[in-house]
C-alpha cells in the first residue's frame, strides 16, 4: 500500500514540476500562459507551439491585469472541428478551457493585440496539411471582421489575411 502512495505522489509530483495537471475524464490538461512583458513591449503565448493528444484540455491563464482574449482564425482549426472564443480576461488569474478532440493545427491569437503579432499553435496529434483546414463562408468572414472593427479603427488593420499570408508558426516547426 506504502508502494502505490508513494508512486502516485510521484506521479502527481511529475505533473506539477512539468506544467501539466493529472489526467482529466478524457485526457491530460495543459497550460499556456498568456503573458504581458511590459518591459520588453511585447505580448505573446507561452509556449507559442503546444502538442496535445487527441481528447486533451487546454487551459489558457492570464497572467497580468491587460486585456486578452483567446480566437481561432476562420481557417485556422482542422475541417470537422469548432472555432474556439475565450472571453476577455480582464485580471491576472482569469482563465478559460478548451478540450480539444479534432485531430489537427488549431492556430489562435489574442484579437486586440493581434497586430503586435500575440498568436500561438495548437497542435492536437499530428499537424493539419494545407487542405485539412476549415474552410470559412463569406458570413464567417464577415463576422470575424466585425469582430476586429471593436477592436481597431483602422480599415487595414481590420483586413482579414488568409491563412496562406500569416505567419504559420506550424509550418515553420519542421525544420
């Protein structure tokens, strides 16, 4: 009996020193940071790339009291699966969690601070080919549009950008 407590502290143990939680109903649960560096002007997802089985939780953790949210882009998740949406964080602390079970690249991004270029991948088995992404309807579009023209006055900033011209941090992860 000594030997099974032993080991499931272990267990336990591993799981907080790497950043996971023990395994939930359907999976393991991740974290991803979101973080505002003042002092280095930036704002980013830490990690940016995460790899997650099939049936696994992630869980996205303000860290600071800036404004933050967490969106797919319209082409950024594999055919067959949802769009994901946070609400804003307004606090440290405020978190929200996905369960991510599509196979697939899930590519998302903070929308006030998208022009700082605050996105990150979550990659859930294997990466998406290039054909394996959803594909948005116009009124898709439109509604993401929409979104960012709360967020930003500016019509060119509020251009939508197909996947093909963003930065793919998926893509670049194969060297």
């Amino acid at each position: 009996m000594k030997s099974r407590y032993a080991l499931g502290v272990a267990l336990l143990s591993a799981c907080i020193l790497s950043g996971a939680s023990p395994a939930t109903a359907g999976g393991s649960n991740h974290v991803v940071s979101v973080v505002t560096d003042y002092a280095g002007g930036r704002m980013y997802f830490e990690p940016k790339v995460l790899h997650v089985n099939p049936g696994d939780t992630v869980t996205w953790i303000n860290r600071s009291a800036e404004e933050h949210n967490v969106i797919t882009f319209p082409d950024g998740y594999p055919q067959g699966a949802a769009a994901f949406q946070s609400p804003l964080f307004e606090k440290a602390g405020d978190e929200w969690s996905v369960t991510l079970t599509v196979a697939g690249t899930y590519e998302y991004h903070c929308l006030p601070h998208l022009p700082m270029g605050m996105h990150g991948t979550v990659i859930v088995g294997k990466p998406s080919a290039q054909e394996e992404f959803h594909v948005p309807s116009a009124a898709e579009v439109a509604a993401y549009r929409d979104q960012m023209l709360e967020w930003f006055d500016d019509e060119e900033e509020a251009n939508y950008r197909p996947r093909e011209e963003r930065d793919s941090p998926a893509g670049s992860q194969t060297n």
